[in-house]
C-alpha cells in the first residue's frame, strides 16, 4: 500500500495499476495477484491506510461541536496531503478498519448529544460533504476578478466590496458550526 500511495501522491490516481505499483516493488504484476484480485482492491486498501494518518484521534472533550471541528480539519488536512483521495469518494467501495474505526470514533464525540442515530450519520456525512467542497474549492482555479467591470448597477455589491465589516471566524470552521448545529439541533 506505502508503494501504491507513493505513487498516487506523486503522480495522481491515473497512475496507480497493479503494474506501476509492482514496478515500485521490483516484481511482477502477477505476483500482486496472489494479494489482490482487482486494482479495485488496491484502491479500498490505500483509502484504508491513509485514513490512518486521522490518528490519534481527539479525545470526546466536553464540546463535541468543537472536537467535531477538528476532526474535520484533520479530515481537510488528509486531503491536501493526499489530493487523490477525493476521487475515490464517489466510488461504492468497502468501508475498511480505519474508515470503521474513524466513524466510530465520530460517534463517539456525539455520544452526548440528544438526538436520533440517523441524524448523527446525516452530520457525520454533511462534515464530509464540507470537507470535500473546501478541498475541491481550493483546487479550482480561482474565480474571475471583477477588475474593469462596471459594477455602478450594482450598489449592494460595490458596498459589500467596499466595507468587508469586522474579521470573521474561519469560513471553514463557522460553515461546519453551522451546518452541524442545525443538523444536531444545538
């Protein structure tokens, strides 16, 4: 798996086969055959042992929003660490010991919060989905500026620029509050 990530991180997904990884390993393709039946199987593997790297997990702590947070932002920081990981997201695989292990983890800092299972899983997938879209949103090329726009008919617009107001809390962490807090009924 060390090999077939490697060569994701260094390469993106497109370059990670049963021959490119045997290659990294100095042996043939059909040797990794006797461990794996699919390059599917390598995927869910190298999934697994990067989801790893969220260890060690916080501790529950007495505000499971906040712990939630950073599990969150341990979650972003696994993605720009590994940029390939995202591809796999929308793939149905198997879940492995570290993805078990992680959800279980996650449930554990909700013990304490009120309300049914299904809205646990619903956040826990929202908290995801938000941590996918910062990471794709920092990928994309950046929005086109509004220099040499005439911008006079839209005076809302113009003051917004203008006056950005008082520093705001990181748009990551207040996006995720908010999501979850309405999700969890906080």
């Amino acid at each position: 798996m060390a090999a077939a990530v490697t060569l994701a991180d260094a390469d993106g997904l497109a370059a990670v086969s049963m021959r490119a990884v045997a290659g990294a390993l100095g042996t043939g393709a059909g040797s990794l055959y006797r461990y794996l039946s699919s390059r599917d199987d390598l995927l869910d593997l190298m999934t697994d042992r990067v989801l790893g790297e969220l260890r060690p997990y916080p501790g529950p702590g007495p505000d499971p929003m906040t712990t939630l947070v950073e599990l969150a932002g341990r979650q972003l920081d696994l993605y720009r660490r590994h940029p390939w990981l995202i591809e796999l997201l929308t793939r149905p695989s198997g879940i492995g010991p570290e993805g078990l292990a992680w959800f279980d983890h996650c449930l554990l800092v909700l013990r304490p919060v009120r309300c049914a299972s299904a809205a646990k899983f619903e956040a826990l997938a929202m908290m995801t989905g938000v941590v996918t879209l910062f990471v794709r949103q920092e990928r994309a090329a950046p929005p086109p500026a509004f220099t040499g726009l005439d911008l006079t008919p839209y005076p809302h617009l113009v003051a917004a620029f203008a006056d950005p107001g008082a520093p705001r809390v990181d748009l990551f962490e207040r996006t995720l509050r908010g999501l979850l807090g309405a999700l969890l009924d906080e």
